[in-house]
C-alpha cells in the first residue's frame, strides 16, 4: 500500500463527507426552523454511522448542535 495515496484519498473522501454533511444538516435545521418544529434555541442530537461493508466496519458517531 502507498501510504501517501491512502493518505491522500482518505483526506479527499473525509473532505466529502464534512461538507455534505454540513449542507445536509444546515438544511434540514433551516426547513425545521421554518415549519416551526424547531424554535432556534435546541440542541439537535446527532448521529453519524459509518460503515465499510468490504471491511466489515460498522461505527456510530454520536454529537449535538447547538443551535443558540
């Protein structure tokens, strides 16, 4: 294995993923916010799992968002 490819490819793949991530939430809080079932003062429990089939890797990743 090339580690500086691994390297490469795990930060582009993580790069990935932060930034859907983030439009996805920023989304879903916005559309929450405008229906009213958020008030704007919360924290939003979240949970992230990733998964690796071919690895058989499977980890949840628990936070919260504040959101005041």
């Amino acid at each position: 294995m090339d580690e500086e490819v691994f390297n490469m490819q795990l930060r582009k793949f993580l790069k990935n993923v932060g930034i859907t991530s983030q439009r996805e939430i920023e989304s879903a809080v916005r559309a929450a916010l405008e229906d009213g079932t958020l008030k704007g003062d919360e924290t939003v429990k979240t949970k992230v799992t990733l998964s690796i089939e071919s690895l058989g890797v499977s980890t949840d990743i628990d936070g919260d968002i504040d959101l005041a």
